[in-house]
C-alpha cells in the first residue's frame, strides 16, 4: 500500500501543472498517489489531467468541483486522502526528484511516531536557494508555534501530516464567498500533543507567481475577513505568549471590523484584551483597507 499522497488544489492552472507532472513521474521512489483537486476551473485542466491519467505514469486521482475557493479544495482533499501521509503541492510549484524519497526515508528512520503530527522540510527557489530560514541543527522536533516563535524560523515550509491527525480535527472552517486557506488552523489545534520532526532537505521547489496566493494576502485579507477572523480566534487560543496573543487579538479586531462585526466580543476568547485593543484594530483595519499592498502585504507574508 502506498504511504504518501500528494495533493494539488487547482483552479485555471491547466498552465502551470505540467511542470509538477513532471516533476512527479521523475521522483526516484514511485510510492505515491496524486491528487489533484480541481477548484471549477474553466480552462483544459480536466482534459490534461485524463490525458495523464490514461498515459498511467503514477496513480493519480481526480476531483472535480464547483469552484468554492482554497478552503473548500483542501477539505475536499483531505476527505479523498487514506495514505498515512499527506503533503500539498500547489500548482505552481513542483518536487525535487529526490523529494518523495526524503520524506519516506525521514519518516520511516523516526521513532516514537505516534508523538508527531508529521515532518517539516524545506521549500527552495528554482536557484537551490532555501526560503527563509534553515532549521537549527540542534533542534530534532518542535510545534509548529516553536518554529515560528522559539526558534524564529523565516520563510515557507512544507508540512507534511499526519492523514489520521488531520482528519480528527476537519474540516477547515468554511465560510461561503471566502476562500482564504489557513491550513496552520489545524497545526494549532493538534499542537497541544503532537510535534513535527525538522527534516532539513528541500521538498518543494516554489515560483511566486503574480496570481497565487502569496503574492495576494491583502487581496485576500480584504475579501475573506471573516475567515480570517475564525483563524485569529484560533491563534488568540493557541498563542505561544502574550505578545502573539495581542498581534492576533489586532488581527482579529480588524477582521471583523472589515467583515461581520457582529459579536466581536461575545465571539472573542480575549474579551477584555478585544475591549483595550479596540482603538488600535480599528487603526489597523484602516491602514489595511487604505493601503492594499506595500509594507502590508510584506508583514502579511511573513506571517503563517
């Protein structure tokens, strides 16, 4: 039985896939599926998609369904997953040849599995050149908090999880007309149990394009509020300190502020704190609404 599945949300990217289709046939350990989410797209990515099925180079399944946004698709996702293993590969990125091989070499050589909600590795550029931050060599495991706030590790990464862990906890928060995805969401939730081990090897290759979803978090700040909203609830509840639980109380004021700002303080787990740092979310909401891009974009980007 295959161990992993590689899954790819799609939406108009029929462009982009055969790059990642080819990454994929080339990996030197074939034990993989291939899941490829198609969000409606209105393009030819059903017909290239059948075409390689039919070409039958790797397993690869394929659902189709309305187009509901990046949420939808990964809840969609997860609910066709029943390896042990799971990893997203977005359809503009692509696999190193060897990327399939570190993942089940690393995951198998673990011990003590049943703590871990998975491997961390590391996403690279076209040039070999890592995103961000390399993880500490000292460190062997730690939450997906730690990363960010112990160990201020910069930079995408790519989460490899658990299929069991992730289904306990589905779906993603799902709001109609939004389409922001937060996968960290569930990281949150299972972190309070289970660690992932730092694997330092490239296990994606990334290319920012000018219509992903990195390259537009204010875009998709100013259209899915309220989904961002449900993530800064969950990010007050799980913050690794006081400082994080401030930034994602302002976070979370500005949100509903942009959105439904019914019951900002009865749906706040930071009720008093909501109250204090009314005046500075509203300000943030602002400077978000005025600005659109710039310095904002930047801080948004850095933050998962």
């Amino acid at each position: 039985m295959k161990q992993l599945t590689i899954f790819t949300p799609t939406f108009n990217r029929a462009y982009t896939l055969p790059i990642l289709y080819d990454s994929l046939i080339s990996q030197t350990e074939k034990s993989f599926i291939w899941l490829i989410v198609d969000d409606g797209s209105a393009d030819n990515t059903e017909e290239i998609v059948k075409h390689w099925i039919t070409e039958n180079k790797l397993e690869i399944k394929y659902v189709k369904q309305q187009n509901m946004g990046m949420v939808a698709a990964h809840n969609t996702a997860h609910l066709n997953i029943f390896t042990e293993l799971n990893v997203c590969i977005d359809s503009d990125d692509f696999m190193p040849l060897d990327g399939v091989n570190s993942v089940l070499d690393y995951w198998n050589s673990l011990e003590n599995k049943e703590n871990l909600m998975g491997i961390v590795g590391l996403d690279t550029y076209k040039s070999g050149e890592v995103i961000g931050d390399s993880f500490p060599a000292n460190v062997e495991r730690c939450t997906f908090s730690e990363i960010i706030h112990k160990y201020k590790i910069k930079g995408d990464k790519k989460y490899v999880l658990r299929t069991d862990l992730i289904k306990s906890v589905l779906p993603y928060p799902y709001i109609e007309g939004e389409k922001f995805p937060a996968p960290s969401y569930l990281y949150l939730i299972l972190e309070s149990k289970f660690k992932f081990a730092l694997l330092n090897k490239p296990l994606c290759i990334v290319e920012y394009l000018p219509d992903g979803n990195s390259m537009n978090k204010v875009k998709q700040y100013l259209k899915s509020p309220n989904a961002f909203a449900l993530y800064r609830i969950a990010r007050m509840k799980y913050s690794y300190d006081f400082k994080d639980k401030v930034k994602n109380c302002l976070h979370y004021i500005s949100s509903k502020i942009l959105g439904d700002r019914k019951n900002m303080i009865k749906d706040s787990p930071e009720k008093l704190l909501t109250i204090v740092l009314f005046p500075f979310g509203f300000l943030l909401s602002r400077y978000i609404k005025t600005k659109k891009g710039g310095a904002v974009n930047i801080k948004l980007n850095n933050k998962k």
